[in-house]
C-alpha cells in the first residue's frame, strides 16, 4: 500500500522534475529521484524506527545540503 499510494506517485513527480531541471549533474534523472527517495527513506528509519537520533549527529538539513552538493554543480543550486 505504501508503495502504491505513496513511493511510486513521487518518484514520478520527483523525476518529471528532475528530467527539467537543467542544472543536475546527471544524465539519469529517475535514478537520481531514487537516490534521493531512498537517503530520505533510510535517515528517517535510522533516526526514529532504529532510535539513532540519540545515538548519530546527522541532521536532516546537513544531508539534504550534501545531497544537493553531490546533484548540483558549485553554484548551479537551483533552491538558490
């Protein structure tokens, strides 16, 4: 259910969007949608189903910046 309702509508918008965007550094924007569907996925389980938040110093906003570091070349950042 949570792949139907939720995971497949999102990775095709995040993709159309992706396939859009001129600034990403990359030539397989639904792989890229994957890869950024699948960090989210994995920080929230480790940080609140696995209770890492007590135990990892990760925030949620020092992964998104090193996601968009890795996407997007210097100065190119399309949230900019």
């Amino acid at each position: 259910m949570y792949i139907k309702e939720f995971e497949k509508p999102n990775l095709a918008v995040s993709t159309e969007y992706l396939q859009n965007c001129q600034e990403l550094r990359s030539s397989d924007p639904e792989a890229v949608a994957w890869i950024i569907a699948g960090t989210i996925n994995f920080y929230y389980l480790m940080m609140e189903l696995l209770h890492g938040k007590h135990e990892l110093t990760m925030t949620s906003d020092r992964l998104t910046e090193a996601l968009i570091e890795l996407l997007f070349p210097e100065g190119n950042n399309p949230a900019s």
